[in-house]
C-alpha cells in the first residue's frame, strides 16, 4: 500500500472512531433525559388519581367533602395503592421501572418526592404539590441546572 492509502485509511478510521463515541454520548443522554421523563409521568399520573379521587364524592369512597383543599381523608389505599415501605406519615411506593416516590400529607396540600434510584429515604431530585383540584393546584419543584 502506498503512503497515502494508509494515511486515507488511518483518517476513515479516526472519524469513524469519533461519530461512534459521539452516538454513544448522545444515546446516553437520551437515555437519562427518557428516564426523567418517566418520573415526572408517573408523578403527574399519581396527581391525577389523587385529584380525581378528591372530586369523587364521599358516598363513592372519593375525599369530595365540599372542601378542595383538605386532604385529611387521603392514604395510598384511596387510590389504589400500597406502601413500599414507611408506612406512616410519609410512606414512600417503588414502582418498577420508574422509581420510587414518597408521599407528605398535610391538611392542605399532598407532596410527592422522587427519590433516587435506591429509594433512599431523605434523598430526593424532584417534587410535586399539589393543593386542590384544578391544574392551578400543582406545583414543581425540579432542580437547578
């Protein structure tokens, strides 16, 4: 071969090299931003439930007491669900394939924390409140780039 096939050569590998880890950045990013995306699905599917919940009336085993934002009625039982663990106060559901999220109940408001992958208690990168039963009610709480 002649020097300049090999230098042809040597520069068609080099940039397959360099498109090859390129895709794999980009595969990787969309990979992460998939799975964030995920998390905020549930957490806006758990919010429904709970609103929806809060609209049925009493008679029907909803929290509809006349009051939008009083939450006092509600436990994970009320729209299906049971506790990973915690129980309690703050009991926390692992889903899987999506996460694990925790619950804080007041009188007047519902929040939802994601936490991290490992369901540590404590540690969490995004939350959701939501205080009554319109989209108004809902609030984010995501993280700072």
């Amino acid at each position: 071969m002649g020097q300049q096939q090999l230098l042809l050569l040597t520069f068609g590998i080099i940039i397959v090299a360099i498109a090859t880890l390129a895709g794999i950045s980009v595969f990787k990013l969309s990979e992460a931003q998939y799975e964030d995306d995920r998390e905020r699905e549930k957490m806006l599917e758990l919010v429904t439930e709970i609103q929806v919940w809060k609209i049925k009336p009493a008679i029907f085993g909803g929290g509809g007491n006349g009051n939008e934002s009083d939450f006092s009625g509600f436990s994970l039982i009320s729209i299906g669900l049971e506790a990973s663990g915690n129980p309690g106060s703050s009991p926390y559901v692992q889903f899987e394939n999506v996460g694990c999220f925790r619950f804080f109940l007041t009188a007047s408001e519902l929040r939802i924390n994601a936490l991290d992958k490992d369901c540590v208690l404590g540690s969490w990168d995004k939350a959701i409140v939501v205080s009554g039963i319109t989209h108004e009610d809902i609030s984010w709480f995501l993280p700072t780039p």
